[in-house]
C-alpha cells in the first residue's frame, strides 16, 4: 500500500466520520425544533447546524471527492451559509419580538424592551439601561415605531 | 452489507427522522415563524441527505444543488420574516 493510497483511506474515514457528525447535528437540530417552546429556542436549536453541521457535511463532500470542482463548489455552499444563516436567524427574531410573538416570562434579559412602567424590573433597572420616554404610548410595544426594518 | 452500506443506512434513517420531526413542526405552527424556523431546518436536513449522496456514490452530479439550496432557504426565511405581520398564522 502506497503512501496515497493510506492518504486516501484516512481521508475517506474522516469524510464519513464529518458526515455522519453533521447529520446527527441536523437530527439533533429538528428534535430541537419539534420539542422546545417558542420561536426563539426554536430559533437557537435550528441555528447551530446551519453553520456547523453544514460545514462539517461539506468538509465531508471534499474529503471524499477530492476534485478542485468539488472543493470549488463546497467552499461556495460554506460561504454563502456563513454568510446568510445568521442574518436569517437575526431577521427571524427580530419578526417575532416585533410582531409579539415572544413570551416575556420565558425570557431572562429582554434588551429590546424600553423597561417601562410594568415592564421595568424590580429593583430598579441594570446598569447601563436608560429609560426612553416615548411621547406616543403605542411606541414601545414591539411591531410599532418607526425603526422597524 | 458492507459496513460502509450500513453506515449509510443509519445516516439516511436519522435524517428521515430528523426531516419528519421538523415538518410536524412545520405542520403544527403555531406561527408562521415557526413555519419559516421549521422549513430553514428542513433545508439542513436536505443539504445534509445531498452531502451524504455524494459521498456514498462518490459522484459530484447532484452537487451544485447545495449551492441552489443555501441561497433558496436565506432568501425564504427572509422575505417571510420581513413581511410577518401581528396576526399571521
């Protein structure tokens, strides 16, 4: 056995090994969607595989194809998820804050809030936190004012 | 059955599973974010049933299908997002 040849084994087993890591991901990943309570944890367990599990199933792809095609086109599938996945997941929870789709007693920290009236927490607020005052009473409320977009 | 056939067995049963516990979801709602969540982790679980073709058949045909699937599913969720309105279910 040459020395390409062991090469080729090896790169085969860590392909399958790559592979089989970013399926159970995905698995892990749609349990999570099915199981957990609202959008945002939903959002959470659907994010990670977007960026690892698909890297890793595309490390995987050129590992055992090994043609400068392959990698051309891998790279691209891996950039293009880096890239986008994130903005997506961003774009989708920004919607269900805005559109009061999130449950504020499942949330320990909202940093979206204006921490008024009811809102804000006992104790005064955490540092950092500046109370804005609104003239137009519906523009705290997520979905409203102007900003949106 | 060679080993290599039964891994792939395994891998194709998980992503079965994984794919139909993410249209129940998809299914379910109650929200269309949770919708556009659900069918964002459908397309992993699609991308991951393609890497795992290509490499059980080492061929490179289905490939740029990937590539066709990441821009689809960004551009998806997005459009959905941005439209979703305080009532839509």
């Amino acid at each position: 056995m040459s020395v390409g040849e062991v090469a080729g084994v090896v790169a085969d087993v860590l392909a399958a090994v790559c592979v089989g890591l970013g399926i159970l991901l995905a698995l892990v990943a749609a349990l999570g969607v099915l199981r957990l309570p609202d959008v945002l944890t939903r959002l959470h367990a659907a994010a990670k595989p977007q960026a690892l599990g698909i890297v890793l199933v595309a490390v995987g792809v050129g590992l055992a194809l090994r043609t400068p095609v392959v990698l051309g086109v891998v790279v691209l599938v891996v950039v293009l998820q880096l890239v986008t996945a994130p903005v997506a997941a961003h774009m989708v929870g920004r919607a269900a804050y805005r559109t009061g789709k999130v449950d504020r007693d499942l949330l320990l920290v909202d940093e979206l809030s204006r921490l008024r009236g009811p809102e804000e927490p006992e104790g005064g607020l955490p540092d950092g936190c500046v109370v804005v005052d609104e003239p137009d009473g519906d523009a705290g409320r997520p979905g409203r004012g102007a900003d949106r977009g | 059955m060679t080993v290599g056939g039964v891994a792939v067995l395994v891998a194709g049963a998980a992503l079965l599973v994984a794919a139909l516990c993410v249209l129940v979801r998809a299914v379910v709602g109650p929200t269309v974010l949770d919708r556009v969540v659900a069918l964002d982790a459908l397309v992993v679980v699609l991308v991951a049933a393609f890497g795992l073709e290509a490499v059980a058949r080492r061929d490179a045909t289905l490939l740029p299908i990937l590539v066709v699937l990441a821009l689809v599913g960004f551009v998806g969720s997005v459009s959905v997002a941005r439209f979703a309105a305080k009532d839509s279910r």
